[in-house]
C-alpha cells in the first residue's frame, strides 16, 4: 500500500499524492525526513501550478518504475517506443505552457521552490527555446519586458556587440 | 537557487513583465542554454535588467552569427571583427566556472598572439573549463600555416603551483582540437594529467610525428577520437572504460588494442599504402562485441588481397559503414565476408560525387549486395551518367518494398557533430551501410 502525502496549495486546495512521486521533490523529502510533515503540507504554490507540477512528477515516476520492472530481453525497441511516448508527452507539455505563459512561470518558480531540478532544467530550455533567434524588439513582446533604455543606451549597447544583433 | 523570491512572489502580477518574477540564477540558466554568446549578448539590450546577465553565463559558445560564414571573402573581411568581439566578451565575461569554451573561425599560426590570449583566459577561470574546444577552420581555405598549442599555456598546466592551471586540468571533460598542431607530449600530458577527460578528439594536427600511447587503467576516457592526423603512426589503446575509438591515419605501422572491453563504436582508415592488415586486424579480436564498425580505406597503391578481410562473427552489429576509395581494378568481394557475418539485413548507398569508374565497382558489389539493398535510395543519390543503365537492372526487382519502409533512414545514424568530417582525398568514395 502506497504511503499518501496531502498537498495544500496557497489557495487551499488539497491534492493526494503518493509519497514516491512527490519525493522527486527535494524540498518535500527533506521535509518529510525532518518529520516535518505530518497532516497537510502546506505550499507556497498555486492549485493550477501544482496540478501541473505533479502531471510532471507522475510523468516521470511512471517512467522509473517501467524500467525497473524491464529485463533486458526486447528492451531496446521498448526503449525507443518509450523515447518517443515521451517525447510525444513533453511536447504537449511544453505546447500547453508556451500558450498560457503566466503558468509557465509559476512553474519555473515552483520548480526552483520545490528544487526538481529536471523540472527546472526543462522548462530553461523551453525558455530559452522560445528566445533563441530572436532579435530583442520581439523577445521583449513575447515576455512583456519592458525597455527601460534611453534610445541612446539602448544605441550604444547594441553598438558594443555589433555583429550579435544581425538578424 | 534563491528560493526566498520565487516564494514571496505571486502570479498576482498578471500582465507584468513575466520574466521579471524570476531570480536572477533562473534567468541566467536559461542565457546558458541559448546555445552560443551571440544570442546570449543579444539579451543585454533588452532592459536595464539584462544589462550584464549574460556575462555570467556558463557558455562561452563563440562560434561565429551564421550568416558572416557564408563565403570566403565575407570571412576574410570579418576576422578582425570576430577577433575584438571574442576580446570584448572575454573581457567582459565574469563567471568563474564554464561548462563550454569553444572558438571557431577560420585562424592560424598568424593569429598567435590573440589565441594564446584566448586560451589564457581560459585557464583563468577560477572554477575551471569542462569542455574546452579550439576549432580552427570555418572553411579552412587559407594556406596559412596552423596554430601551434602554446608551450606558455603548457608551462601553466603543468606547474604544480599554479591554481588556474590546477582547476582547469582538473575540471576538464572534453577537449577538442581542429586544425591546431599539438606535440605528442601535450597531447599525452592532457590524456594523463586530467583525470575527468572523457572526450579527446583531434583533427588535421600535424605535428612532428609521435607515436601515441594512450594506456593505463585510471584513464577515464570514453571517446577517442584522430582525425586525419598523419604525423600518427603507432598508436596503442588500452582504457578500460572507452567507448568509442575512431581513428583516421596514413600509412600505420602499428596499430595496438589492449584492454578494452566496452568498446562498442568503431572507426578506422586510412591511405593504406602499407598493408590493409595493419587497420583490420587489431580490432578482430573486438568484432563480436562491436554495435558500429566503420572502415574508412584509401586503396589507391595497395594491391588488393581479398583475404585481408577477415572471416568474422558480427553478432551486435547493427551498424557496418565501408568508405573506399580505389582503382577500377580493385575487386571489393573481401568485404562481402564481412557484410555477410552482419546479424540483419540493411541498406546500401552511396555519397559524394561518383565517376563512371565507381558505378563500375557498385555494379560488381551490388551483386553481392542484391536482396537487402536499398534501390530507391541508392536511384536518388546516383548520378545521371554512371555506367549502370538503372537501378532496376543492377538489383532486380524484389527490393521495392524494404526500400519504402526504410528509406528514410540516414547514412550515419549514429552521427554526432564530432563525425562531420569525412576523407575528401580521392574522387571516388563509396559507401555500403548496413543497418
């Protein structure tokens, strides 16, 4: 029988979660080997960022334990077809966060609160994904980042790298 | 991480600057993974925010903007460019650790004095450098005389007193050199000396010849990699944890495989001038434990002597790549030993220019080859005036259906940017992939 932890979300809503999936979360086990956490865990997240904190979470745990229970026979080719369920699974990951920016957001930060660092690592690439190749005007749009330059600073910085402002 | 931030900050903000709400060490980690500093410098204009961020990322990418590479007269003309924007940015540049150093531009012994610089800075990162690549060549097209790997910075590693020196060689994963002469003796005290290395690769390095030992059980190296360095003739392997070794010389007179037992990706060529045994028979011994198995053989002057190739056991292969060049009078039926020892059926096709004497030994080896051959594939890449008067003729009909649902694949599936380069001597390459 799986051990339950309930996760309360700064707008008090209460998710169950097994023990294994929310153990990825190094915050959460330290709390958990502190004995910290007993009853309720509350967490500085919201519920829509944590629904999608955990999604990841179980998305990865079903993973670990489908390769713990494989012997080698007939492995690779199940590897490969898992790669790409994977892969199929991320990329609707990421599509969803790339239209609602706001909970992609949330995420990075919950990430960092939660310290899941192959959460973290991900959603910088997608990040950084979505900025590559981008001249700054549109970075800027993308991000609502607001220019706080004079023209003639923002003149004299673009000036200092020349050539990395070539489209 | 600071993790006091991200908790007192809300999504309450909504139609703020999104990226405002991250701290600092977030915003860093996504400039690290834009992939080189240009787009990494671009970030600076964007707010007074990002002003300086990017001067900590741990990506010192300085490959060049895509489009100044496009002919050899823009690259010419862009050198000095490229040369005060790679001063600027390592004098800007104030993190301590870097996870990649790596210059690319088309720079030679001239430029010594800036490259030396360079690399000075490089060990001078407190922290340490892990992947650290000089790749001299963008086209490569200037007859200048190469970069020599600098003794001052050699002097530097090896002093048991100097911590710059220390942090680097003992931090350093990856090393990759492209078109710099390295002596064997910085060559091998890189190999001994770090003991994190686990990707070496050196490319066009002619250095005065040197024979090269790569030995012992603390090596921890998984990927070797020689690429058309001829001044290499005697070379010896033996690292327990190698994964990889690919090797492209001229003329080996020896050619030693010890204790490797978890090789499994192999590539050897060369001029073979000398005898062809001296490329295959080393590796016999490794065949049975072998995924990928790539020859790479200049014939030109070499008598060819079909028992050369070995009758073989093949059981892991799944990958069997033949580069040759030849005369028109080689026969090739040797390696038919070899693809018929191959576990399953694949492809073959062809790559590069091909004149009408290579459609002559295609035809010779698509008998051979006939039933498991990838017509389609090998139809789309032959040129129009080969000897052959159809694909169709050369390998019969039956082939049709395994060539659709295979013919996407590629010819290198197991291709990473370090195998780009490719033997351009000779005018007629062929190619033969089992998959």
């Amino acid at each position: 029988m799986a051990i339950m932890y309930a996760l309360k979300s700064s707008d008090n809503e209460i998710f169950e979660v097994e023990q294994k999936v929310i153990e990825q979360s190094e915050t959460i086990k330290k709390m958990i080997e502190d004995g910290a956490a007993t009853g309720e865990i509350p967490l500085q997240v919201s519920s829509k960022t944590l629904a999608k904190v955990l999604e990841w979470c179980k998305q990865r745990q079903h993973k670990t334990v489908e390769n713990e229970n494989d012997d080698n026979k007939g492995k690779r080719k199940k590897e490969r077809d898992e790669d790409d369920d994977i892969k199929e699974w991320e990329n609707k990951f990421s599509d969803e966060l790339k239209a609602d920016k706001d909970v992609l957001f949330d995420l990075l930060l919950a990430s960092n609160y939660l310290d899941l660092p192959a959460l973290l690592s991900f959603l910088c690439q997608l990040v950084a994904d979505m900025v590559a190749g981008k001249m700054p005007e549109e970075i800027r749009r993308m991000f609502n980042i607001e220019n706080d330059f004079t023209p003639e600073e923002e003149k004299a910085i673009t000036a200092e790298h020349g050539w990395a402002f070539q489209p | 991480m600071s993790k006091i931030r991200s908790q007192q900050q809300t999504s309450a903000e909504k139609d703020d600057d999104l990226i405002s709400r991250l701290p600092d060490d977030i915003v860093v980690e996504v400039i690290n993974r834009l992939g080189n500093i240009t787009e990494a410098a671009r970030t600076s204009v964007l707010s007074s925010r990002w002003r300086d961020l990017w001067t900590f990322s741990n990506n010192l990418n300085l490959d060049p903007p895509k489009n100044i590479c496009k002919s050899l007269e823009e690259i010419r003309e862009s050198r000095p460019n490229y040369i005060n924007w790679v001063h600027k940015v390592l004098e800007l540049h104030r993190a301590s650790t870097i996870n990649i150093f790596r210059i690319h531009y088309d720079l030679y012994h001239p430029h010594t004095d800036v490259l030396t610089n360079w690399i000075h800075k490089a060990i001078s990162k407190r922290g340490g450098v892990q992947h650290f690549e000089l790749r001299l060549n963008l086209q490569g097209a200037d007859k200048y005389p190469k970069y020599i790997f600098p003794q001052e910075c050699y002097d530097i590693l090896k002093s048991p007193h100097h911590d710059h020196g220390l942090s680097f060689i003992s931090s350093l994963k990856s090393l990759s050199l492209t078109d710099v002469n390295i002596t064997g003796e910085i060559l091998h005290f890189f190999v001994y000396k770090c003991p994190l290395l686990e990707r070496l690769r050196v490319a066009h390095s002619c250095a005065p010849e040197f024979a090269l030992r790569i030995v012992g059980p603390s090596i921890r190296l998984k990927y070797i990699e020689f690429d058309c360095c001829f001044s290499i003739r005697e070379v010896e392997i033996s690292v327990p944890s190698l994964l990889s070794f690919k090797f492209y010389g001229s003329d080996i007179i020896s050619l030693k495989v010890g204790n490797v037992p978890q090789l499994v990706d192999v590539s050897i060529g060369g001029n073979c001038n000398a005898r062809l045994k001296n490329y295959i028979e080393p590796i016999i011994n490794y065949l049975p434990q072998l995924h990928t198995l790539e020859f790479r053989l200049l014939l030109y002057s070499h008598p060819t002597d079909d028992s050369e190739f070995p009758f073989c056991e093949l059981p892991n292969l799944r990958h069997l790549i033949f580069w040759v060049g030849g005369n028109d009078d080689h026969s090739l039926l040797g390696l038919t030993r070899m693809i018929q020892a191959c576990p399953s059926p694949g492809e073959v096709y062809t790559e590069d220019e091909m004149g009408k004497r290579l459609a002559l030994v295609m035809l010779v080896l698509s008998m051979v080859v006939m039933g498991w051959a990838n017509a389609s594939e090998y139809a789309a890449s032959r040129p129009q005036d080969t000897y052959a008067s159809s694909p169709q003729d050369a390998y019969g009909a039956g082939t049709g259906a395994s060539a659709n649902q295979q013919g996407a694949k590629t010819a290198s599936p197991h291709h990473d940017p370090y195998t780009e380069l490719r033997p351009s001597a000779g005018d007629m390459w062929k190619t033969l992939v089992k998959n």
